[in-house]
C-alpha cells in the first residue's frame, strides 16, 4: 500500500497509468448504460403497485449510490492530501465534484419525478430527502471554497476539510430510512442481504449502477489528467509532451 | 522518498481523524436530542399514548386496514382507520387520494387530531415498501392465499419460488429474512 501511494506522489505517473485505463472505463460505462437503459426501461416488467413509474428507479438508485460514492471518494483523496501531500488525490478531489453534485441533482430531481405519482408529493421534509439536500449543499460548498481562496493551497485544505468532515453525513443518509419514520422507502437494493426484487428487475439495476460507476471512473481520469497537464504545465515532462506531440 | 508515517505526519493525521470524530459526536448528539422531530409522523401508538397534541398540524403514519375505507358515493369524503397494528387511528378526509392508497397500503396522513379521537386530515400520502414486483408474480401470490402485507417479507422468496418452478406456494414460512 504504501509503495502505491509512493507511485501516486508522481503526477507523471498517474498521467501515463490513466491514459491505459481511460478507454476501458469508457467503453465499459458505454456498453453497461446501453445495455442497462434498453433493458430496463424496454424489457424489465412493470411493478405489480406502481406499473411504469416504477423505471425511474434504473436512474434514480445508480445516481444516488455516485452521490454517496463520489462524495466518500473526495473525503479519502482529502486525507490523503492533507497527511502525505500528494498532489494528484487533490486534483482528483476538485476533479469529481461537480459530478458529485450533479448525481445528487439528478437522484433528488428523479425521486421527486417518482414522488409525484407515488406518494402524491414531490418533496417532504423527511430524513432521507432532507440529509440527500444536505449533502448537495456540501458539494457546493467545497466546489465555491475551492474557488473562494487567492491561493490554491489554501483553498485545496479547506475543500479537503469540508469533504471529510461532510462525510460524517453519509452514514446519516443511508441510516435515515432505518432510524427514523421517513416517507422514503428501506433500501431495495443493498450490497450485501437480500434484494426485494426478482432478477428480471434487479439485472438491469445493477448493470446500470456498474455502468454508473464506470462512468465516473473514465471521466475521473480523464478530467485528473487534464487538471495534471494544466497544473504542471511549466514542468519539464509536460514540456516534452507537448513538443513531442507537434 | 518514503511515504510511510512519519512522526509529522502521523500527528497531522491524529488531528484530522480527532476533528471529524469531534464533529461526528457534535452531528450524533444533535441528531439525538432532535430524534422525536425527525421522525416524519407519529404512529398510532404514539397518538393512543397521548404524544401527538390535538388540533395542531401533525403527521400520522401506517398501514390501511382492511375493510375500513367507507367513501361517500356523493362527495369526495372518505373515512378509513389507519393502524400500526397495534393500535387504530381513525382518519377523515375530503380530496383526491394518489394512486397508490388501497386497503393493507402504508400512508402518512396530514391534519389535526380532534378532540373527538379522529384526525382531520389535509393531505394523505401513500408509502410504498421496498420490494417491487410483476404483476403476475403478485397475482401468483394473492392466488397464494397471502394477504397484502405478507407481501413485503414473502415477496423476493416467493419470487424466487416460482422462478423455480414451484408455484405452489406450499411450506411458506414465516418471512425470516
């Protein structure tokens, strides 16, 4: 473990590590949204209560689980630049948040999409929706600290402080649905125990969650890797690569 | 260079790790004091034992019970007894019910507790559990001889049953999972 985050002090590394598993990502998150939207909003069967509406899910859960993933994601990058200083987990940090942010846009938007028919309200304060807000307020908050502050260390320590600190809010939204009386639904879909839906529904969830996550590893590499060109464009390396490729 | 823990920054790390446990402590304690609040409704057995205040707006959840739903065949008016199937709420209400409100169904009921014992309702609510299914696999059940509530444990083992090809329900055990 520590020989790994050795290697990851070296921006030049994971410049040239990413760029060979940048296009398996891809093609990966292609194929598994392809194949996980055309099943589960063509071929899937309708709920027994809710009919159709019930699709919604096939974005609704693999957006919400990106929402908790990416923000955990940013947390640990934070650690790790605060304790060792390695510059690319900060990049990768200011790399996923805006598609943290817009993960729990789209879990809040597509839940109250669903809530409308459903339940017969698009919003209500209950624990679940109420802490998914939250954690949307924290994902705009670390992307304005980060360009809050003249200078860039400053502003990655705060943004690393607020993302492990705002962590502490994860648990409380995977919790809520059990701790408290919430109008939002357990969770159907768990990781490990039991799923409350046969295999002709779940499938396509969990093609479409991998397919999510997929996604956002590809365009994690591929945004870091942008954010490594730019940040260390007067080093030496870059220099070359850049004149090599002319 | 290395990378391991120096005495530097293994102490960084202690201060980081001790600012979010004290956080973490700050957010448990509120979120414990503020535990009665952040449930969404009140059951009946916390308005049976007094908790809820009367004619103020409060929350009520629970299950439909069966056979309770009386509507007034010339108005939108429609009575029902919510319960947690311990104790019984009797609900009033006058207005369009979403979809998904049928008799056995979860609902979180806005309006005011009256004096009389009954709940005023402004605004009802349908809960869904989270267990989805085909129609024909609910269909199977009910011919089953399950009750809509046996749903919510039996539903994925059932399922599965008749995935397998042994749709006949025999040997259902209590929902153990």
């Amino acid at each position: 473990m520590w020989a790994f985050i050795n290697k990851l002090r070296s921006p030049k590394w994971f410049y040239a590590i990413g760029a060979r598993l940048q296009p398996f990502f891809w093609v990966a998150a292609a194929a598994l949204i392809l194949v996980g939207t055309v099943w589960g909003l063509a071929f899937a069967p309708a709920d027994y209560q809710q009919g159709n509406s019930f699709r919604i899910i096939y974005v609704h859960v693999p957006s919400a689980f990106l929402a908790q993933s990416i923000f955990v994601s940013m947390a640990v990058c934070g650690l790790v630049y605060m304790v060792w200083k390695i510059k690319v987990a900060d990049m990768a940090a200011a790399m996923m948040a805006p598609l943290g942010a817009a993960m729990t846009f789209v879990s809040l938007f597509s839940g109250a999409v669903w809530g409308v028919p459903t339940w017969g309200t698009w919003w209500m304060w209950d624990a679940r929706l109420t802490s998914m807000l939250i954690l949307l307020f924290l994902y705009l908050g670390v992307i304005a600290l980060r360009g809050a502050f003249a200078s860039r260390d400053s502003a990655s320590r705060a943004a690393s402080v607020l993302a492990m600190v705002g962590v502490i809010n994860i648990p409380i939204i995977k919790y809520s649905v059990d701790w408290w009386y919430t109008l939002h639904q357990p969770a159907t879909f768990t990781i490990t125990g039991r799923v409350g839906m046969p295999m002709e529904m779940w499938a396509p969830l969990l093609i479409m969650v991998l397919g999510f996550y997929s996604f956002f590893i590809a365009l994690t590499l591929m945004r870091t890797r942008s954010e490594i060109l730019r940040r260390e464009s007067n080093k030496r390396w870059v220099r070359d690569l850049a004149g090599g490729e002319r | 260079m290395t990378l391991s823990l120096t005495p530097k920054r293994k102490q960084k790390l202690y201060v980081i790790l001790g600012l979010v446990a004290l956080a973490a402590v700050a957010v448990g304690l509120t979120l414990y004091a503020l535990r009665a609040n952040i449930n969404l409704f009140f059951s009946p057995v916390q308005i049976a034992a007094g908790e809820a205040p009367y004619e103020r707006q409060i929350r009520a959840g629970g299950m439909v019970r069966e056979g309770t739903v009386v509507r007034n065949p010339d108005s939108l008016d429609v009575e029902f007894t919510v319960t947690d199937y311990v104790d019984d709420l009797r609900v009033h209400y006058s207005g369009i019910l979403p979809d998904l409100f049928r008799e056995g169904q979860g609902v979180v009921v806005v309006g005011q507790l009256q004096h009389d014992g009954y709940l005023k309702a402004d605004q009802v609510l349908a809960r869904h559990d989270e267990n989805y299914m085909p129609p024909e696999v609910a269909q199977a059940l009910e011919e089953a001889g399950y009750k809509p509530e046996d749903f919510q444990q039996k539903a994925a083992e059932v399922a599965k049953r008749l995935e397998a090809g042994e749709a006949n329900g025999d040997g259902a055990t209590s929902g153990s999972y």
